[in-house]
C-alpha cells in the first residue's frame, strides 16, 4: 500500500499479456481484491500491444477504463520510432488511465496521486 492506495504488480518470466482476455483476466482479479492500480513491465506484455495497427492497446485501455482502473506500463519508451505510438502514449500519459513510465517508483508515484 503506497499512500493509502493499493497497487498490484504483475511479475512474470515471460509474456503475461498476449491478448484482451489476459489482461481482463489480472484487471478482475485485482478488481475483485479491491486493487484498481496495476503496474506491468513491457517485457511482460505481447509486442502486438505496441503496434496500433492490431487494436490490442485500444481494446485494454477499454478494459481498464470500464472497470475504473489504472495501469501503469514500466519500460523504455525513448528510443520508438513509430509517430503514432509515440502520439498514443502522450495521449495515455495525459489522461491518465493508462501510463506509460521508466521505473516502478514514477509508476507507484503517478497511480496514487
């Protein structure tokens, strides 16, 4: 607990969010637990989920505004090339819903203000 909010964490050896149902599957759970700041690591999720092109990112960010929660994404953001990936990500950052950050501690930082 971080500020009176809790936060999940989702940790894994490898991908553990390939596709919507992935991600709705950890949101509810969390939901459930009464937990609505979830913070995953790039690596953790399929790279389809950065290419626009496949709508992966549009339907979780759904996901995660339906059920009112926040997902923070830790990785490094700086070197994309893609202008629409980098137009999304501000976009997501400004709003607030989805955030993408560097390091868990801009992470936990940004879900609990």
């Amino acid at each position: 607990m971080i500020n009176g909010s809790e936060i999940a964490i989702v940790t894994a050896n490898d991908i553990a969010i390939n596709t919507s149902q992935d991600a709705l599957d950890i949101l509810g759970d969390c939901v459930f637990n009464g937990v609505q700041n979830i913070v995953a690591y790039s690596d953790n999720i399929t790279p389809l989920f950065f290419d626009l092109k496949t709508g992966l990112a549009g339907e979780i960010l759904q996901k995660f505004s339906t059920y009112n929660a926040k997902l923070a994404i830790i990785g490094d953001f700086s070197d994309i090339k893609s202008n629409s990936l980098r137009s999304f990500i501000y976009e997501s950052n400004r709003h607030g819903r989805v955030l993408f950050v560097d390091s868990l501690s801009q992470a936990e930082q940004l879900l609990t203000k």
